[in-house]
C-alpha cells in the first residue's frame, strides 16, 4: 500500500501539491491569484447521474473533466462502485487522474472516493491521491438529542488519508490551474434555500455553536473560456443564482457558456423556479445539462423560458459530454 507521505513526496516533485505535512493544504485566509489565462479545450462527460445511455443510473453525481491536458475528478457518486463501473464501460480511465474535487459533504457524491483511491493506487500511486474540498465539508452534523455525528466524510477521511490521499481545504477561491477556478465556500446573498429538509434535519457545528445545515461547504467549479464561464456543480446547495454571481466577481463578469451538474430545484416552488429562471436569463446561459437533483421538469420548463433548444438543453445521463468545441453530445435518452 503506497502511503500517504510517499504521494505527498511524489506529486510535490511533480509539481502538483505544495509540501505541507497536514491535511489542511491549501490557505482559508485569501484567495490565490495566479496569473489569468483562459482554458482552451475543456470536455466534460458525466459518470453518474440518475439516466444513463450507458452503465448504471443512481442518485448521485460525478463528471470527468478534461481541460488543457489535465484531467480531474468532479465528485465521485452514490455507490461505491458506480463511477468505477461507468468508467470501465464508458473505457475511461481514472488511472491517470490525480486529482478529485468533492462538491460537498453528502454521501451521493462522496461515497466512491476511498474505494476508487483503493482501486487505481495499487497501478498508479498518484492517481486520485489528492482531493479538494471546501472548508466546513469535516463539520460534524448532528441531531437534536442526538450525540451521533451523521458526517460520513468523517469517517471517509481517516480512510482516504490511510490508502495514501490527502485532502486540499479551500477557504476561499482558489485558481488550481490556468482558467479552472473553485469557489470554496459561496456568500448566501440571495435567499436561495437549495437544500433538503427532512423530519430531523441535521444541524452543523460551526464555532461551537449548532446551526442550521445550510450545507456551508457547497463549492462549485468554474472554467473561464473565450465563449464564457462554464460552471460545474454538484447539488448547487449555495443556490445556483448566488454561485453564478461570485463566480463573475471572483473570476469575470462573463456569460454562462454553459451550466453542468445538479443545481437542487426537483421540488422548487412556482415563484422559485420563476425567479431563478428570470436570473438565468440575464447571464445569458447557452447550454444546460440539468443533472441529478436539478429535476426533469425543470429543465425542460428551462429549456423554454431560456430560449434553447434540445441541442442546447437536456436532462443529465451517463455517458453525456459536453465539449467547449462541439456543445453537448446528449446521447438518447436525454434529448
């Protein structure tokens, strides 16, 4: 079993990961702003979602993105072995994807990182050794009169760490390569409330005080192209309007060229969906892939009110790609 110090030494000589010693890599104090350069080619294609062409459907999500020769992992699904079984039927190897961006903390994107690190580490050491996460996503989540802590990223990260990965926390944006951007944390300035309430919602611990689980550490990412911004997100916790705002002010006051992920309004109210969709329109959104927790009714009420059509708009399914270059290539069953 290759450890964790080895990955750490190996990707530091490869340029890939700064030398600290502990898992918190990266700085929360101030975001990191290299030099601004535009991505080129950027192609994602989805691995786990509801509907699938290919392979398994699950409630979960996770995208292969390929950008400027880089290759990373956006969310690793619902079952552990989903992703992986997508990926062998789709022939696409996560072999030499080093790095993996967790969107949040809930299990239907996080559940196959250890055992997709198990899987690949043993041919590749470097392969998926190196995860970033937003800040908050270890808080631990409990219930009224109840002791237990429902975080299960706290007992995937001893996991994690032990089969040689290493977690990168992110505080605030962070440029990780040229033109790829990560929100970290996203300010709530519209009060959009795109989370799940259930009978006994957990609460978080935040400052030795128990709040609301707003999910705090919902992060999405952001590709700065010529055509516009391409924002990929998980579940779009932080509310989709607020993530595409600071994702204009934190990187530029671009067009959307494209939406990608899930973005949580299955069960939207009438005046929400009104609302966002009237947003949506002012950034000028040109291609959506409505993935996950997004709803299927609700990207097609999209697919009107922002003017697309089925080339420009459809439902999420395994297999889906979206190129900078050619759109989305939809597949069948989603169109």
């Amino acid at each position: 079993m290759t450890s964790r110090r080895d990955v750490l030494r190996h990707l530091t000589l490869a340029g890939l990961v700064l030398p600290f010693a502990s898992t918190r890599l990266a700085s929360a104090a101030a975001p990191h702003r290299p030099a601004r350069r535009r991505v080129g080619q950027l192609r994602i294609t989805i691995l786990s979602t509801m509907l699938a062409d290919e392979g398994i459907g699950e409630w979960g999500f996770g995208a292969l993105v390929e950008v400027d020769g880089r290759r990373l992992l956006f969310d690793t699904g619902a079952h552990d072995d989903v992703v992986a079984r997508n990926a062998r039927e789709l022939k696409v190897s996560l072999d030499t994807v080093p790095e993996v961006v967790l969107s949040h903390f809930h299990a239907d994107h996080t559940s196959g990182l250890v055992a997709l690190r198990r899987d690949v580490a043993p041919r590749q050491p470097m392969a998926l050794a190196r995860a970033h996460v937003a800040e908050g996503i270890f808080a631990p989540r409990v219930r009224d009169g109840d002791p237990t802590d429902y975080n299960e990223m706290n007992r995937v990260r001893p996991q994690y760490e032990a089969a040689g990965g290493a977690f990168v926390v992110h505080g605030a944006p962070t440029q990780i390569h040229p033109g790829v951007w990560l929100t970290g944390p996203v300010p709530r300035r519209n009060p959009e409330r795109n989370w799940s309430v259930g009978a006994r919602p957990t609460r978080v611990q935040r400052g030795g005080q128990l709040a609301e689980d707003t999910v705090p550490d919902d992060m999405a990412m952001i590709v700065d192209t010529d055509q516009g911004l391409v924002v990929l997100t998980g579940c779009g916790h932080a509310g989709v309007v607020n993530i595409i705002e600071y994702a204009r002010e934190v990187v530029r006051p671009a067009p959307v060229h494209a939406l990608i992920g899930g973005i949580h309004l299955f069960n939207a109210s009438e005046q929400t969906l009104a609302w966002t969709e009237q947003k949506l329109r002012g950034f000028g959104v040109r291609h959506l892939i409505g993935a996950h927790c997004t709803g299927v009714e609700t990207v097609y009420r999209f697919r009107q009110s922002l003017g697309l059509d089925r080339a420009h708009c459809v439902v999420g399914a395994v297999r889906q790609v979206f190129d900078l270059a050619t759109g989305i290539r939809a597949g069948v069953i989603a169109r």
